[in-house]
C-alpha cells in the first residue's frame, strides 16, 4: 500500500515517487523513543522550546554529545507549539529529489488536514524552484505552528540541499518552524539569521552534562556514585553524554566507582571503539595521519602540527574539524585548538601503536618549535618526553627556569617532567636542573650534591661559564644553605661585654653568594632580567633565610620585606608567599605579633591568589600565627594552626621552620604542664644546626626543664647555645634564680636588659623576673612598679604568655595579698580570650563609682551623671578617672566593656 503524503493534485490521492518504485521508509518519520535510563535535562528543553517559538534551532555537537536524545525527548515531553514533522536523515538523503520527497512526506503526516497543490519531485537528482516556490507558499495556509526536525543533517552532503531549504527559509510562512541537529553547522547563512534574530543555538558545550546530572546519569544505572566520583567522571570526559553512559556500564562490571574513577582514560576499551569508529576512522587518511602525529601535543597549533607533519595545509584541516565537532575545539581569540582529552588518550594509544619508534622523534621536533616560539615550560616537558636530557636542561638554565622551578607556577610541571633524567647523563646543565629538582622536593642534602657537580663541570671547561649557568649556581647555592654560618664557641654567661646578635659580623657564604648573584645579574640581557623579577626576589630572600639562620632578625625581616616588595608579576607570587611567610615567623620570634599576623594573612592570600597547590605550599605562614595565638594565650587557636603548618612539607624539610615547628609544640605541651613530652618535642642538637634555630631550640629545652624544678639541667641548656646575645643571659638568670643564686641573676638581668636586640616577651621576661626579685626581698612597692613596666609593655601586642608562665607569686602580687598598696591594673586584654586563668587584676568599685559606671553604660554625658547622681560635675570626672584607673582603660567604651568582663554591670 503506498504510503499517504502530501497530496499531489487537487484531488487528494498519494502516491510513490515517478522515479523509483521503493516506498518511503517508515521508520525515519517516527521519534526515537527516550534510551534506557534516560535523564531528563530541564535546562536545555527549554531552551529548545524557547527556539522553537522563532523560525530556525540549531543544535549541534560531536557524535554522542546526545543532540538527537534531547531533540527527541522535547517532541515528545516538551510541549512543542504545534504538531512535529520528524525527519532522520542518512547520506542517502543527499539528492535534492529524495531529500524534499521525505520532507513532503514528514509534513504530510503530521498535518491533519494538508494543503494540496504539491508536486513530487520527478527525478531523485534535483528539484524544480516549483515545488519549492508552491511549499513555501503552502506554509502560509498551515492551520497553526508545524515543527520540522532534521536530524542528522551533516550526512547531507553538498550545497545543493541546503540551497533549497535556506530558498524555503527566506520565502516561508512564519507558522514553519525548524529544528536542525547536526555534528556540523550546515551550510547555511547563520551569520544573516543571527544579525536578524532568527536563530537560536545549543551548542556543545552547552550539551555537555553537569555533575548533577551525571550523578542522576549514574544512578539510572543502578550505582551510588559520591559526588567526587560525579565530579571526577564529569571533569575527565568533558561532560560528553557518550562517555558517560559508557563509563556507567563499565563501572557496573567493575562495581568499583572510585578505582575506575581513578584508571579511567580514553583508552578504556568501549570508550575507545566508539571514537575510533564514529570520529576517527570516519576522517580521510591524511587528516586520521595529521590527528594521531599532532597527539602528542595537549593544544594545537597550525604552524606546530605542520613541523610535526611536514604539511603546509593544517590550518584548513584543523579549521574543518572544529566545524565538524570532531572533537577539536578553537581556543577562543587565539589560532591553537585544543583535543578532547579522551579522544586525545585514543589518538595517542594509536599511535604508539602503529608508529612506536616515530613518538619520541616527534616529541624532539615540539621541543624545538615551542623553545622557539618562547613557550619554554612546554619545551621542557616534550624535551624530556623524548629523552632528550641534554637539550633540555640547556633550555632550563638559558631561560633561566631552573632557578625558580620551586616557586614557578609552572615549576612543578618541569619538576615532574625532569624527574626520571638519569643521574648518569653528563654536563653542568643537568646537574643544575636536578639540583633545582631536588630543591623543589625540599631535598637539600641532594640538592648540595648535585651543585657540587655541577661546580665541578662549570670549573673543569676552562672557561668563564655561561651567564645563566653561573647565576643558576650561585642562586641555587644561596637557596640551599652549603652549610651552617656563623658559629662561634661563644657562651651566654662567658666574661665581657656580649656581641650583639644583629651586629653586621664577617661576611659569610650567604652574602658572598648573593653578591655573586647580583653581579651575574647585572651581566644579563637588561629585557630577561626585567621579565623574570622572581630572580632579585629569590636573591633577596635566599640572602635573608641566611642572615636569619644566624641570628641577625632586623637584617633578615628587613631582606624578607624587600623581597615580598620586589614580586611585581604574577610569576613571582610564589616567592611573595614564601617572603611574607618568612617575615611573620620572624616578627613573631619577635614579639611583633600584630605584624605577624598581618604578613601571614597576607602571605595565605597571596598563596591562594596565584592558586598555589597544597603539596607547594610554605607553611611560614600557618606557624606564624600559631605563634601569635600562643604568645597570646590562645590555646586552640595555636593548636590549630600548627596542626595547618604541619600538614606543609616545607615545615619539616626547612630547618628554620622545623625549629619553630618544635618550639611551639613544646609551648603548647608546657602550658599544659607536660614537661616530658615537652621535653620530647625538640629535637636533640646536631654540629650543623643553624645558630638562630639551634639557640630557640636551647631556650626552650631550658624552659621545660626549669618548668620541671631542674634548675640545673635548665642551665645546662643555655651553656649549650654556641651563639650569644640577650636571650640566653635572660634563660640563665631565670636558672640562677630557681637555684637560689640571686645576685648572680640580677647581674645577668642586668646585661640583658640594656641589649637594645631583647625582643618583646624577652623584655617583659626581664621585668617579671625583676619583679618576683623584688617581691622576694620584701619591696612590694618596686615589684609593683615592675609588674607594671611589663604589663605596660605587653598590651599593645596583647602579650600573655609571659604572665602566664610566671607562676603563682604573680597572682600574689596581683591580688594585692600580703600588702596593702594598690594592684596595677593591666586592662581587659589581659584576661579576654586565653587570659582566664588569671585573677581579675583590679580593685572593687565603691557604690559611688559603680553608679557612675551604670550612667556611662547609659551613655550619659558628665553634666547629665552629675544631674541624676546629685554629684558635682567634678565630681562625677574624679569617680571617672577612679574608674578608669581600677579598671585598667582610658575611654568609656573600654570601662564599660572591662564591666561587663568581670559582671560589675
């Protein structure tokens, strides 16, 4: 029985095609039903809906990026405006003749009641203006919206049919409405349809599935994926609806979604059948030969994929792929095209299999054009791909990449790629790079064995290195501490007058390296010094590291503050980050705790501005200010910082931050009244240890063994310290004092305190050690004035911890017992927030100045207090001050607020 169709004459009778006696196939006029565990993606049907209200929609993608199931599922759940006309096309369909007699036929049946008039085409190869003219003008008397779908309209070759449906287009009735799925953008003019708002697009991307519907995908599967799994999945196949369904089936024989999570590549075996047989193998031989030589390579680039060809034509050819959705895509306002990465794994899995010994020529050939084209990162990583060791590490040090490979952001990219270089290739330029290698793995040991090759071929040439190879050694000998500096045999209680530690001393090591550094500098090109300002950045912060090892802090944070100064590039935050963490740890030995924590917040956001990895991290920054909450009595705050410091591997692998690391878990089992394990956490003394790090490790040991009654082995302690200064005197004089030798410790107080390098909790030490000497010897009122001093000197920083640490014959003395002269008054920053364990430091109000007190909550002015006490206005200031002297403040807001801390209000 023929099958029914748009009328042929005024008298309604179908018909089959005059030139062909084979009916019209069925199945391509019906909706593809909805495919098993199908997901509903709300976002796009309506914007298919929305598209189908104006005359054209086109949805395209790559094969499998699921445009005729959305399609389909529209027609069918969507509301569409009108009946739909379903076509699915096939290369078949590519005459003129064939392809309107099965949109005749579409529309044919989805039209109740079509108009008459229309022709067959006569002949499969071409169609008259005719039938085009009397359907166009047939579109005028639909009863309401019709919607054409054609689906699959790349296998429509030629521009004849799109000719005749952009001639349908333009002469249309505004009731026809096209739908148009397609791999490629037919050829239409869709830059005319857009200026005129006539065209509404879903591309790609736009198909691509979210995690949230990749999950929804997952569990149409049977599975119960996590939301990293979903995440994962989404990430790795790009959102590619194909890819996904695949990748549920194999997890389902799997039944492991975390390990296939983890292995899945594109070479997973139904992943890659499909793209080989739908993308790859549908191409001509010479663009499947371009793709797999080009697979090397993780972007695109014309001029590239030519030098990897030999071709001169890969611009057209890449340029036909992004329009056919082979799975190549444009980078935008650039000429390079990036490859989907699973199809990327397929093309480069097939070419290790037909051409295994043309893979690493052809990672030798990218080297050598992107070094050219001055994207030097991406030239070592293809250098080393091809083992080729030598040209590598060359470029490394001529570009001046190896110097700052451990702060780079593109550092750990080389270091990956530079790893497996075997220790046996030759030459200065590898030993340079493995060094800088085994510097970004915080390696030293290996990294000083590594330079002292690489000196040995610098010197064994004859002649004067390279420029970049001498700045590369003398920046990385810098960085890498060669060994501990200024060590003296000097003791903290030894006769004469004491060296100060921030006296300038010999020059050492350090500064002869970071000389030598600034005068290879200065022998560069002036344009690649300017460009790479990490350089200077490194010098400065290498040379303050050095100075700070050896006890010279104002030196040191005064280099850590040029350097963080010097980072003017976004390649140069990392060393930034570094600096700034530095400098908090520094301030914080200090006692500079507000500064502390201002560089450290600052080094954290400069670390998360550049987008460091954690695993690259300096935890400076996390250990500063633990310090600050532990100088300032907050326990937990201090706990849970460090425990974030430790979690950075520089933190055990930096010896100066390992020293922190250890000083402050000892403070924080001290004030818990653990002496062993504070005992346990510092580290025994090594010959190399730094002076700076080796003496705060001594301070505390002697601090923990003091806290446990053994005066003696708290001495012992201090003895041990090879480098001098005010900080050990202190340590020795509270040892002198536990013993009972009080004499002894009031002349070592004495050559501590007039040291103008006595850091802040140092300086309040001096004046509470004073001061329970002079409680001692029965002077109240000079212990008084001393306790004062200190606490003086601790509130702008909000310092606690000495006070803390002091005892019980300071609460004695701050509870006014044994006397009767006044408490000195440190003010609510004493006890807030980590201070509780000390009395309230405060004589009680009088009724009187507890009403004035009440007023002032009130927020009555002098005059109005003296109107509603009955008091005199003089008065009513003199109660104030009174206040404000028990309290321990100097404005109102701080009396009220001191009041309500200790429930007088």
């Amino acid at each position: 029985m023929p099958p029914t169709g748009l009328p042929l004459s005024g008298d309604g009778r179908g018909t089959t095609l005059a030139w062909s006696d084979d009916p019209l196939l069925a199945a391509k006029f019906t909706v593809p039903a909805a495919p098993r565990h199908h997901v509903s993606r709300p976002r796009l049907l309506g914007r298919v809906g929305a598209g189908a209200q104006g005359p054209v929609t086109l949805v395209t993608g790559p094969a499998g990026a699921g445009k005729t199931t959305l399609t389909a599922a529209w027609a069918r759940d969507g509301e569409p405006p009108g009946p739909v006309a379903w076509l699915t096309l096939d290369p078949h369909d590519a005459a003129p003749g064939v392809f309107w007699s099965y949109v005749l036929e579409a529309l044919g049946r989805a039209l109740p009641r079509p108009p008459g008039g229309i022709t067959m085409p006569a002949r499969p190869g071409s169609v008259g203006t005719s039938l085009l003219t009397r359907l166009a003008a047939a579109t005028e008397r639909f009863p309401g919206p019709v919607v054409l779908v054609l689906d699959g309209f790349e296998k429509v070759a030629g521009r004849r049919v799109p000719a005749g449906l952009e001639f349908l287009l333009d002469h249309c009735g505004p009731l026809l409405r096209l739908v148009v799925t397609s791999r490629a953008d037919p050829l239409l003019p869709l830059h005319r349809y857009r200026a005129e708002d006539r065209l509404t697009e879903i591309r790609g991307a736009d198909l691509a599935f979210t995690p949230h519907e990749a999950s929804a995908l997952l569990r149409g599967h049977g599975l119960k994926p996590g939301d990293d799994v979903a995440r994962a999945l989404t990430r790795r196949t790009g959102g590619w609806a194909a890819g996904l369904r695949l990748c549920a089936l194999a997890v389902q024989r799997t039944g492991d979604p975390d390990g296939f999570t983890r292995s899945f590549t594109g070479t997973e075996q139904a992943v890659s059948d499909y793209l080989v047989a739908e993308v790859l193998d549908a191409r001509p031989a010479a663009t499947r030969e371009l793709l797999l030589r080009a697979s090397i390579l993780d972007r695109l680039h014309p001029d590239l994929v030519n030098a990897l060809t030999g071709r001169k034509d890969a611009e057209a050819v890449l340029a036909g792929l992004t329009r056919e959705n082979a799975f190549v895509d444009p980078v935008p306002g650039t000429p390079w095209c990036r490859v989907h990465p699973l199809f990327a794994d397929v093309l480069r899995a097939q070419l290790r299999i037909r051409h295994p010994a043309l893979v690493p020529r052809l990672h030798a050939r990218a080297a050598r054009w992107l070094a050219g084209a001055g994207r030097a990162t991406e030239a070592l990583e293809h250098a080393a791909e091809a083992g080729d060791w030598q040209y590598g590490a060359s470029e490394a040090v001529r570009n001046l990449l190896a110097v700052a490979l451990f702060t780079a952001p593109d550092g750990e990219r080389i270091e990956r790629a530079f790893s497996r270089m075997p220790p046996s290739v030759p030459g200065a330029g590898p030993a340079l790079l493995a060094a800088a290698c085994r510097l970004a793995r915080h390696d030293r040991a290996g990294c000083r064995e590594r330079l002292a090759e690489a000196g040995r071929h610098l010197r064994r040439s004859g002649e004067e290195p390279a420029p970049e190879a001498g700045l590369t050694h003398a920046l990385l000998c810098l960085l890498c501490e060669p060994r501990a500096e200024g060590q003296t045999d000097g003791r903290a209680d030894g006769p004469g007058p004491e060296r100060q530690a921030d006296g300038p001393g010999p020059p050492g090591p350090a500064e002869e390296a970071a000389r030598a550094v600034a005068d290879l500098m200065r022998r560069m090109p002036p344009e690649l010094i300017r460009a790479r300002p990490e350089i200077e950045a490194l010098r400065l912060y290498g040379l303050a590291r050095a100075l700070l090892g050896r006890g010279r802090l104002a030196e040191g944070r005064r280099l850590c503050a040029e350097a963080a100064d010097a980072c003017t590039t976004q390649a140069s935050l990392p060393v930034q980050h570094l600096s700034l963490g530095l400098l908090a740890v520094a301030e914080g030995a200090a006692g500079a705790l507000t500064a502390a924590e201002d560089h450290a917040l600052r080094s954290l956001a400069v670390a998360d501005q550049c987008g460091a990895a954690p695993d690259r991290r300096s935890g400076a920054a996390c250990l500063a200010l633990a310090a600050v909450a532990c100088e300032r009595d907050d326990q937990e705050a201090a706990h849970r910082r460090l425990g974030q410091a430790l979690a950075c591997r520089d933190v055990h692998e930096d010896p100066l931050l390992a020293a922190e690391a250890a000083v402050l878990r000892s403070r924080l089992e001290l004030a818990l009244g653990r002496w062993e394990t504070a005992l346990a956490a510092l580290p025994h003394p090594g010959a190399g240890d730094a002076p700076w790090p080796a003496q705060r490790l001594a301070l505390t040991r002697s601090a923990a063994a003091l806290a446990r009654g053994d005066h003696e082995a708290a001495a012992v302690a201090v003895h041990g310290i090879r480098a001098d200064g005010p900080a050990p005197l202190l340590a020795l004089a509270r040892a002198h004092f536990a013993a009972g030798r009080t004499d002894r410790s009031l002349r070592l107080l004495a050559r501590a305190g007039d040291s103008p390098d006595l850091s802040l909790p140092d300086r309040v030490g001096v004046q509470l050690l004073r001061a329970r000497a002079a409680l001692q010897a029965g002077d109240r009122a000079a212990a008084q004035h001393l306790l004062g001093r200190a606490l003086e000197a601790a509130r702008p920083e909000r310092l606690r911890r000495p006070f803390g640490d002091a005892g019980p014959w300071l609460r004695h003395l701050l509870d006014g017992a044994g006397g009767t002269g006044p408490a000195p008054a440190p003010g609510s920053w004493l006890t807030a927030r980590g201070g509780a364990g000390l009395p309230d430091p405060v004589q009680p109000l009088s009724g009187r100045e507890r009403d004035v007190l009440l007023c002032v909550q009130r927020m009555m002015s002098a005059d109005e207090i003296a109107d509603d006490l009955s008091l005199s206005v003089n008065t009513v200031k003199t109660h104030l001050r009174s206040v404000y002297r028990k309290l321990g403040v100097s404005r109102r807001r701080e009396a009220v607020e001191r009041g309500r801390e200790l429930r007088i209000l």
